[in-house]
C-alpha cells in the first residue's frame, strides 16, 4: 500500500500546450480517488503520470514517499486497468489473470492460488479456461481487473474502465470496483468522465477544466459547496440551473421573481449588481403540494412550463426564460465545454411524480430559498460558499475511509492472499 503526492506536476507537449499544469495533490494511502472532468481536461494524461507511460515535464511524483520522476512503470509496482481491457486474445482467462504472475516468475503452486482466489471475488471460475473473445463485456473487464489484483500492487489505476459498457453493466461493474477496493483497502486513483462513477465511487473527487484542478472534495461537498461555476455545472444531473439576477439590497431579481437571502448570504454578494443564481433541479418543488409549515423559508412564483418528462418515480419540467445576451453567451460556452445540451436559458424543474403540472400552461412553483448558490458571473466563483461547511464534509467522509481501511487491514488477507504483517 502507498500514498501518493504530486507536487507542481507539468506536462506539456512538443508544441508547449500544457495538458497538465500545476497539479498538487496528496492521495492518502487506502484512498479512492476520483479524476473527473470533460475530455481533454487532462485526467488521463495526469494517470498515465502516475503509472510512468508518460513523461513529467516539471514537479515531482511521489509513491509511497520515494520519488518515481525517472523510475520505468515496471518499477513503480502498480496495477493499471485500461478503457479497452488490453487483453492477450490467445490466453485463456486463468492465464490473462496470470499473466503478471508469470512474468515475475512465481511458483506454480502460488499463481493458482491467487488465480483462483481472484476468480472467487470476481465470480470468473466458470469461466476461467475461455478465451476474452467468448466473453462479454462485464467479463471482460472482470478479467482485466483479476489481473490487476494478484500482483500485491502498491495501487490501482483505472483508465475509464467502464466506458465501453452498457449502462445496466456499468451499473453491475460500479458496484463491484466498489466492493473491491473497500475489501482490499487499496490506494486507487480512478479516471472518468461520467460524474455518476464520480459521485458514487469515490473518497474524494478532483475535477479538472484545462489541465488545472478545480475544486478537491469529498461528493458531498462538490454537491453542495462546489467552488464555481465550472464545478456546479458540472457535478448533477441534470445540472445545476443557472438564472441571471439583479441585486437589490438584500433580495434577488430572477426572471422568475424575487428571492430573499439569509442576512450572512446577503452580506457576501453585497456591491454586486449582476450575478448569476445557481439552482439545483431539486430546490423547486410544485407549490400547491409544499408544507405550509415550511412555505415561508422560500419564494413562490408563476411560469409556463414548456415541456415535461415523467419518469415514474419523479418529473422534470422545463421553464423557458430571458437572459441578457452576455449571460446567454457565457451559459453557452459553459455548456459547450461541459458537453451538456440543458445549461441554456431554461430552468430544469424536478417535481414530486403525482403533480398534476403539465406542459403548455402556466403553474405555481416553491423554491427553497435556503439552498441556492449565487455565482460571480465575471470570474465564475461562488460567493455564497461556505468553506467552513464544506472542509466538515469531506473531514467526515475522510474520517469514515479511514476506519474502512482500518478494518479491512485488521481483518487480516486480501484476495491475493497478503496478511498486510508489516503494518499490525
């Protein structure tokens, strides 16, 4: 096992473009890191730092706490599963499993051992004497990922592993990477561009935009205290709604009427004349099914639905609205360089499944007051962060991995059969 720190990590290219520019960051050991952002937001080149295939162009990489800058990745002792499996076509599973067992010239007695043990967590017995290319995609990866775990790797890397999977198999394959990791306590550094992997699997979450990292947080946070716009459009979904406002003392002029801020939010937009509102699709409720006992904490308001979508458990309707022209523009950029179709000028509602709203007609819609976010239109940040509220989050999600470890190194071997003795 083995931490991880990065420290001013550059990568730029012959033509001087930097992928990565100045990345900080300690991974603990046992951690399950999180690297998430749009595409060429350099996440995988970062990744491809860490295991050694590509070169660093200035900072330092640290494993374990011995610097790895000019090591070779067969001497970085690390395990790396790849978007496209990288499966041997002619070896059957329990020999691809295999593999780096036989390169480091292990006993016969001990790569059945930990072939077999691999093949129980990963349910691949059935199917150890196959060929990857009679295997399904979810096996496939299964494989890829037996293989990983019996070198006694001081960590995980996953390149978007589940990405060429359908979504009932990303949802099977999510679970299982997640049961793994928690069993084995393992250091895993894991790259993606779908936020719900993201939001789900991780420990901590680093977002990058354009090489530079964002925000560093545990889900929760980036959910509810997410640094900037960036973070906030990105992390959700659907995404978050942004709506332009004006100040006015200590109440927001939105399209959708007026909105009441708390006196300590009040006070951090103060000076401010445009801002941009940052509403999540679940801080809208329909009015006529609001406790009446809370209906004062929000703002109520009018508007005509133009579409919405029923989905059984919940509906999504959608609030068409006018934006000057530069925070159209901004909203449009925004959601070009997220690959998002919805941050446009309509508001995305989420309401409760038995409402009776429908498209085409005016209807009555609560808002919670308490909730919402108001960004700097002219740097992106958020104003109404509360750093404070924020750093308890992920200090309690840090707290939690902590034991989980803990624990899965008490509780004596891994699937590949180490008793973790020099850390009791």
């Amino acid at each position: 096992m083995a931490s991880i720190e990065m420290k001013n990590i550059v990568k730029k290219y012959g033509d001087g473009f930097p992928a990565v520019n100045d990345v900080s960051m300690d991974i603990a050991d046992g951690e399950f890191m999180i690297l998430v952002g749009p595409s060429g937001c350099g996440k995988s080149t970062l990744l491809r730092m860490i295991v050694g295939l590509e070169d660093i162009t200035s900072g330092e990489m640290d494993i374990g706490g011995t610097r790895v800058n000019e090591k070779a990745p067969r001497d970085r002792n690390l395990s790396m599963v790849f978007q496209n499996y990288a499966l041997y076509p002619h070896l059957s599973v329990f020999e691809n499993i295999a593999f780096p067992l036989r390169l480091a010239k292990a006993p016969e007695d001990e790569v059945r051992k930990k072939v077999n043990e691999a093949a129980d967590v990963l349910e691949l017995h059935e199917h150890l004497q196959r060929k990857p290319a009679n295997l399904s995609g979810g096996q496939r990866q299964r494989v890829a990922m037996g293989r990983a775990i019996v070198r006694d790797a001081d960590a995980f890397l996953f390149d978007e592993p589940l990405s060429n999977l359908d979504a009932k198999l990303r949802g099977q394959m999510r679970t299982e990477i997640a049961r793994l990791q928690r069993r084995l306590g393992i250091t895993t550094v894991y790259v993606t561009h779908d936020q719900t992997e993201a939001m789900t699997l991780g420990d901590r979450v680093c977002v990058l935009r354009k090489g530079v990292i964002q925000q560093v947080a545990s889900p929760r946070e980036l959910y509810e205290q997410p640094v900037n716009l960036f973070v906030a459009g990105f992390i959700g979904s659907p995404p978050m709604n942004f709506l332009p406002a004006t100040v006015s003392g200590s109440a927001l002029e939105t399209p959708f009427g007026k909105i009441e801020l708390d006196s300590a939010r009040a006070e951090k937009i103060k000076g401010k004349d445009l801002v941009l509102v940052g509403i999540r699709p679940e801080y809208f409720e329909d009015a006529s099914l609001v406790d009446e006992a809370k209906k004062h904490v929000g703002s109520t308001f009018s508007a005509r639905v133009d579409v919405t979508e029923w989905l059984g458990d919940s509906q999504f309707a959608y609030i068409p609205y006018e934006a000057p022209e530069e925070v159209a523009a901004q909203l449009k950029e925004l959601s070009r360089e997220l690959d998002s179709d919805q941050l446009r000028t309509q508001a995305i509602v989420s309401i409760d499944s038995t409402s009776r709203i429908r498209e085409g007609r005016e209807a009555e819609f609560w808002l919670d007051a308490r909730k919402i976010h108001v960004f700097d239109p002219s740097t992106g940040d958020n104003l109404t962060r509360d750093p404070e509220a924020g750093a308890e989050l992920t200090r309690m999600a840090s707290e939690d991995r902590a034991e989980q470890v803990a624990q899965a190194r008490e509780h004596g071997t891994s699937v590949t059969g180490r008793h973790h003795a020099e850390e009791k």
